[in-house]
C-alpha cells in the first residue's frame, strides 16, 4: 500500500485530500503534517510514496520544503504535487522549475485529481 504524505496547515483542506482518496476508491496510507519542517521531519522517518504539498504554510512554505527535499539525492525522484490556491503562472513556473511533479490549483475536482495522479503514480 502506497505512502502519502499530505502538507497543508488547514486540517480541513488535508481532510478534503484524503476523502477525495475515499471518493476515488485509492487506498493507501496517509501521513500528515501542518508545516514544511514537519513534513521534513515526516519524509525522513517514514518511506513516503507521494507528497501532496500546499504552498503557503507557516514556518517553511511549500516551495522551500520542494528545494530541500529536491536537493536530496534520496529523494530526487519522488512525487510531489502541490496542490494550493496559488493560481498565478509565474508560482506554477517557480513550482516546476523548483522540481514539483505536478500542480493542481485548489478547489480539488475529483477527476483532475484522478487524472494527476494516474499520470504519477497511482
């Protein structure tokens, strides 16, 4: 069973993610965390399979946890998809240049979401 890690500070919207797994019938298992720290702290303890990330978070953003975890040989190639309400062309353009798989703009729509993920990995 597939590990994902989901990185939002609003509890709501990580709720959203994982029933959107729910709703599309994915099982895996989820771990969470609130901040970019905490969810390098995640990434290091656990054996994470995909990362979904929101960018505008206290103490280390979205993108800044994206640079770190890029710029570890380990894990170069795993997926992340940032999923946030930051819609503007130029955050979608830092997001991919940063090394993100994937951007999906919030509110999720369950096909999107389907489609993002048949891409990567599920």
């Amino acid at each position: 069973m597939k590990t994902v890690l989901v990185v939002d500070d609003s509890r709501i919207m990580r709720n959203i993610v994982k029933n959107t797994f729910a709703v599309l019938k994915i099982p895996c298992r989820f771990v969470e965390a609130d901040n970019g720290e905490a969810a390098l702290i995640q990434l290091l303890n656990e054996e994470i399979d995909l990362v979904l990330l929101d960018w505008n978070m206290p103490k280390l953003s979205g993108l800044d946890f994206l640079k770190k975890v890029r710029a570890m040989d380990k894990h170069k190639k795993l997926p992340i998809i940032m999923v946030t309400s930051e819609a503007a062309k130029f955050n979608v353009i830092e997001a991919h240049a940063a090394g993100v798989s994937d951007y999906i703009v919030k509110p999720i729509n369950d096909k999107k979401f389907l489609e993002k993920l048949s891409e990567i990995v599920f």
